[in-house]
C-alpha cells in the first residue's frame, strides 16, 4: 500500500467536524467538488501536503462507523453522502479516552479501557505509531467535546516535572485534553488544539513541545461571530469608533451545542470568546456580552446575531447589526485540515514550540509573548509571510 504524503488523526473523529473533513477529502479526490472555503488552497507552496494526499484516522468515544456519524449530523447532502458511504462505512474511530468529570452529556462506550493516565497515554501513543505506518508523518488535531475550564493555577501545571508526577499519580485534575496533548507532543508528534480546553498551552506542555521539537498551536477555532468581530473591530478602531457596547448571542443544535448547555464546559467557551475585543480595541468594553445556547431543531446550522452600539464625531450614537447564518461544520473542517497542513509543514522545517504565524485560525492563539495578534487582517498577513518565505528558501 502506498503511503499517503500526511495522516491527521483527529481526536473526535465522529462528530460533525471530522465527518465532515474526511467526506470533504474524499470529495475532493472523486472530483465532486472543488477547494471552496479551503483557505490555503490556491497557495502554491513547497512542502504542504497536497489534500488528495491526506489519510484520516482518530478518536472517538463513539464506535459508529463514519457514515452512520455523517448521517446523524446531517452536514452532507444526499448526493454527497451517496458519493462517499462506502469510504465513510470503512472508517470506525479508535477507542477514545472520556472523563465525565470534564465533559458531561457525552457518554459514548468506545472508550480506552487502561485504568490510569499512564497506560491511556501509552494506548494513544501506540495507536500514532500504527498510524505512522500509513503515512510519511502525522498531525493531531483536537476536535473533541469542550471540557470544563481546568483549575486556574493549577501548579502541576507549571512545570513539565510537576506534570510528569501528576501523571504518575494519576491526579484527577488531568482531562483527556491534556493526556492527548501530552501523548502526542512525547512522541514527537506536531498537535493542534481546534477546541477551548486547555491542552498544548499549559506551560508544562509548552516545555515538553520544545524540548521535544514539537511543533504546536491553539486554541479554539475561530470560524463563525469571533471570525466576524476580528474583521469588524479593527475597522471600527481605524475609523475611531468607540464600541460602547457587543451583545453576541449564538444558537446551535449539534453535539457541541449539547455539551455547550453544560455550564461549566460553557465556561471554557465564553472566556476564549471573550477576550479578543478588548485586546483589538485597546480599551475594555465595559458592555461585552456573549451567549450560547443549544437549540436542537437547528442541528449543525448555527445562527449568530451581534449587536453594536458605537459612538462617532460629535458623540452620536450609532448601530451595527449582523446576523450570520451558517453551518459549523462547514466553516469548522476546512480550517482543521489547513492547520494540519501547516503544522506539517513547520515540522518539516524544523520548527518547534508555540506556532504564532496560524494564529488567524484561532479564538485565543498561543503565543510566546504577553498577548497575542488578535486582528485578523494583521494575523493573516502574518501566516502568509511565513508561508511564503518558507517557499522561497525551499526553492533556493
């Protein structure tokens, strides 16, 4: 069997944003549809893995096969789902790693059964290694339920020892996030966290990423409201517009929406939903407010309205309004695989630790600074310099 160019093995593989990635790259390679809403995708650029080349694999405490998933969540369209079920129906996820400590409403049975964090770790770990066999190299992607914010300051934490000891002891504080995370970057593995959990930006796993020349990005896709407010405020601080105040509400009814009506895993979300504003701007919006509701007749079609009041010259007052009506997965799976990709690419180039040029893919980006580029338009620019200078010293 020929070896695909780069495998992603995508922790939550059954939910409707790793459905829906391996149905878009099966239909790509059938030629059923083109690379719309790819971003990276007219980018000529040495050493990023072809999508036609890509093999997807993962994680998942939901056992289904593929197409039973697909179905489920209803992304595809009937002619889409026809063209792919026989690839879809090939592909069962692995056993995954659940904690209904960290996230409830989920409680899927194709689950590791290894009785501590160790032997977890290690079952991740041999399940990358049996992977590797398929592909010249391989990414991990985080796409997996929003867990419930971890303790903040933490100490075991701070420090890859300390981290290492809680391991050994098995501590109740570790989430499945983290032991992912851990398991990957120890096994010399690049890891991408899509979701709001706390995982690589841990400073333990920050120290385990260079010391291991991992490379490694975060958190939280920024695909739907947060994408919109990172285009608008920077335009609104240009036009020196005050944002007086931005009420964000959102409706959504698949499984993230589920486990989103959580408090506490809806806690981990609102807190890397807010905290860009403010960096953007400047200033704090004394009226910030962002809601998330799960409202299951809308499935994957989530619907977001923002409301802004801005003042302008002469201190009039003025509103914005947006509604965005869109569906999550398919703003969602196009970005994970473009961040594989990159991630990829940046291991080839030898690079390690923190990746701050793919910052424009996410909510709260990981950064070596104090506090991370934020505007989209600034973030964008920077993934393209990097994407280009790496183009032309590979072709020198």
């Amino acid at each position: 069997m020929t070896k695909r160019k780069l495998g992603i093995a995508v922790i939550g593989l059954g939910g409707a944003v790793g459905t829906t990635m391996v149905a878009g790259l099966e239909l790509l390679r059938k030629r059923k549809i083109d690379t719309q809403g790819l971003p990276l995708a007219e980018l000529d650029i040495a050493g990023l893995a072809a999508y036609e080349d890509i093999l997807i694999g993962g994680w998942d405490v939901y056992g289904s096969h593929l197409a039973n998933a697909a179905e489920e969540h209803d992304v595809l369209t009937h002619r889409q789902f026809v063209a792919v079920e026989s690839e879809l129906r090939q592909i069962k996820p692995w056993p995954g790693v659940g904690n209904s400590e960290f996230v409830t409403n989920i409680a899927g049975e194709n689950q590791i059964s290894a009785g501590d964090h160790r032997g977890s770790i290690a079952r991740i770990r041999q399940d990358l290694e049996e992977f590797r066999e398929l592909c010249e190299s391989v990414v991990v992607i985080n796409l997996a339920s929003t867990e419930k914010l971890a303790i903040e300051g933490n100490e075991i934490f701070n420090s890859l020892s300390s981290l290492e000891k809680a391991l050994d002891d098995n501590s109740a504080d570790l989430s499945p996030a983290i032991l992912y995370a851990y398991a990957a970057i120890s096994a010399g593995v690049p890891y991408g966290n899509f979701t709001p959990s706390v995982a690589a930006d841990i400073p333990a796993l920050i120290e385990l990423a260079d010391k291991q020349n991992v490379p490694i990005a975060g958190k939280d896709g920024k695909t739907g409201q947060t994408f919109i407010k990172s285009v608008l405020a920077p335009a609104f601080r240009s036009r020196a517009l005050k944002v007086e105040g931005w009420f964000s509400t959102n409706i959504l009814g698949n499984r993230d929406g589920l486990v989103l009506s959580d408090e506490d895993s809806l806690a981990s979300k609102v807190k890397t939903k807010s905290s860009l504003l403010d960096d953007i701007l400047g200033y704090k919006v004394e009226d910030h407010l962002v809601d998330i509701r799960y409202y299951r007749p809308r499935k994957d079609n989530k619907e977001a309205w923002d409301n802004i009041d801005l003042t302008g010259f002469l201190g009039q007052p003025m509103q914005l309004k947006v509604n965005f009506l869109c569906r999550d997965s398919i703003l969602a799976a196009p970005l994970a695989i473009e961040i594989a990709r990159c991630l990829d690419l940046a291991q080839k180039l030898r690079e390690s630790g923190v990746q701050e040029q793919l910052s424009v893919f996410f909510k709260l980006p990981m950064s070596r600074g104090e506090k991370p580029e934020q505007a989209f338009h600034k973030q964008e620019a920077a993934l393209l310099s990097w994407l280009a200078d790496n183009a032309e010293a590979r072709t020198k």
